[in-house]
C-alpha cells in the first residue's frame, strides 16, 4: 500500500519515529487494549499511529484500502486541513482520493 503513495508522502512516514500502523488487540467481553508511544513535550513529536481493525480483512478490497489511505491522509496531514480543506474527513478523504483512493459508494 504504502508504495502506491507518492514518494514524498513514504519518505515522511518512514522518517518519522513517531508514525507506526497497528491492528487493534480486542477481546469481546474483556474490552481492547493498544501499545503505541506516549506522547513527549517536544514540539512536532506527536504519536501518528494509525490503528486498524481486523475485520478490514473482511471487508471489500476497494472499501478496506479507501479505508486504510483515508486513515494514512490524517496522519500525513497531521488530522488537519488540506488545501482549503479545513474539515480533517473531508480532507482526509480528499487525499487518499488523489492517492487514487476513493471513498467507494455504499451499495
């Protein structure tokens, strides 16, 4: 998936420490549990772990990468704007669609 992306958006993840992918852990009746990175005071230091769910893999394959470049774009774009795009969904979106990943239509 990654290598899908334009080059300057897989140098941006693999350089920076903070930026990992992991699946969520989740035990019906027992809750879920998550292991990322605690955040440090250091300016542009924030986590940007991007947490997936297993059940993608039961999903459509176009739904399940819509959804997984969706979530690259937030962490790309720092949950924030992109362009004139103020609202973190719809530029989220707007991303992963120039990535060639667009949101699917519900059928």
């Amino acid at each position: 998936m990654l290598v899908a992306l334009p080059i300057e958006v897989q140098q941006d993840f693999l350089e920076d420490p903070n930026f990992c992918i992991t699946l969520e852990d989740y035990e019906p009746g027992k809750g879920w549990k998550l292991w990322m990175a605690l955040p440090v005071p250091t300016p542009g230091s924030a986590s940007r772990t991007i947490v997936l769910r297993p059940r993608l893999a039961d999903c459509r394959l176009e739904f399940g990468l819509y959804v997984i470049a969706h979530e690259l774009a937030h962490a790309y774009l720092r949950n924030g704007g992109w362009g004139d795009i103020m609202d973190r969904e719809m530029a989220a979106d707007a991303l992963a669609a120039s990535w060639g990943f667009e949101k699917p239509q519900i059928s």
